[in-house]
C-alpha cells in the first residue's frame, strides 16, 4: 500500500498544489518515508530538514496522528499504508 503524505497549505507549492502525495515502495521509518518523497517532490528535503539532517524546529511530522519528536524522530517506524503529516508548527497568544 502506498504511503500517505498529508501537506498543509503553506508547503502545498512544494507537493505541486497537491495537498495528499502518495508514495509507493517500502519504508520502515520516517527517514525512509521521507526519501520516497523527495524523490517524488525533491524540494521539500531543503524544507523539512536542516543542513545538520535534524527536523527543522519550525515543522511538525506526525505518523497517524503521532508527533515524531515523542516517538523516535526520523527512525520512527512506518507501515504500509501509514498517513503522514507534515504541518508548519503555530503559535500564538
């Protein structure tokens, strides 16, 4: 089953407009699920990470409804079919 990235509206330009990119191929992390897609929409890799290979402070990435920053970062394991989320972080008062 192909991967299912969610992509909000200020990164939607990276994905072509498309707010869902699916993927397909085997991924058993994050890390893994995130090279398939920027084989797909190879602008987002300068997006989500830093020149160092860590997330950048100002994304969230969650695997079905799961911050990845609480469950293993980018070796957070992926199955088949999975959803992922990629969503600017907000703030506010």
């Amino acid at each position: 089953m192909p991967l299912t990235f969610v992509i909000s509206g200020p990164l939607r330009e990276l994905a072509g407009n498309r707010d869902e990119v699916r993927v397909g191929g085997s991924a058993g992390s994050v890390s893994d699920a995130l090279a398939l897609l920027w084989k797909e929409c190879p602008s987002f890799r300068d997006r989500v990470i830093t020149e160092l290979g860590e997330l950048r402070p100002h994304l969230n990435i969650f695997v079905d409804g799961e911050s990845i920053r609480y469950s293993g970062g980018f070796a957070t394991p992926v199955h088949d079919g999975a959803e992922i989320v990629i969503l600017p972080a907000l703030s506010g008062g």
